[in-house]
C-alpha cells in the first residue's frame, strides 16, 4: 500500500496503548527493580514517542490492527460457519510409515 495523507491515524488508541505499557513498565522498574534514576523514566517517554510515531507512519500506509470486537465477530463466524459444514474430516492417505502394503520392511532379522 502507498502513503495516503487521509487515512486517519489512531491517535487515542495509541496513546493509551503507550500510556498503559509505560505505566506497567515504570511501575515494575519501581518497585521490582528499585531504579531511581530519572533517566530511565526519560527514556520510557522518548520510547513512547518513538511508538507513537511509527504507529502513525503505520497508520498512513494503511495498516491497521483490528480491535478485540472486530477478532471475536470473526471467531463466532468462523464457529458458525464450521458447525453448519457436515461432515467428518476425510481418511488421510497412506504412507510408507502407515501403510501395511508390501513397500514395507519385512520384521525378519538379517543375517
């Protein structure tokens, strides 16, 4: 897909998807790790900003996750569709390791 300058760009939901991996992971530097410098927590920001921004340059090339909602209605078509289908899934052919046919090795012992 080409650059298209009006394509939206999700600004809020990247925000928030930022704004909770920050707090999640400032908050585990915290206390799990008793970080203390403030360069670290400058460093969140500036990390947050970088994926902020590529989620936009994303966003105008046309790329788009889908939302929870939009993956569950897939999954219940999907179920639905797979339980209108009848049938049993069919006997796969065989092979030389399941096959009992003469193409496999006799259980005699080679002198």
């Amino acid at each position: 897909m080409a650059w298209d300058a009006s394509r939206p760009v999700p600004w809020k939901r990247l925000s928030i998807e930022w704004t909770v991996v920050a707090v999640v992971v400032a908050g585990l530097s915290y206390f799990v790790t008793h970080n203390r410098q403030l360069s670290s927590y400058i460093t969140i920001v500036l990390a947050g900003a970088v994926y902020v921004g590529f989620g936009a340059i994303l966003a105008k090339f046309g790329y788009a996750r889908k939302t929870l909602t939009q993956l569950r209605a897939e999954t219940a078509a999907t179920q639905a569709a797979s339980a209108v289908t009848p049938g049993a899934r069919p006997k796969p052919a065989p092979t030389s390791r399941t096959s009992t046919g003469s193409n496999q090795r006799s259980n005699k012992k080679k002198r």
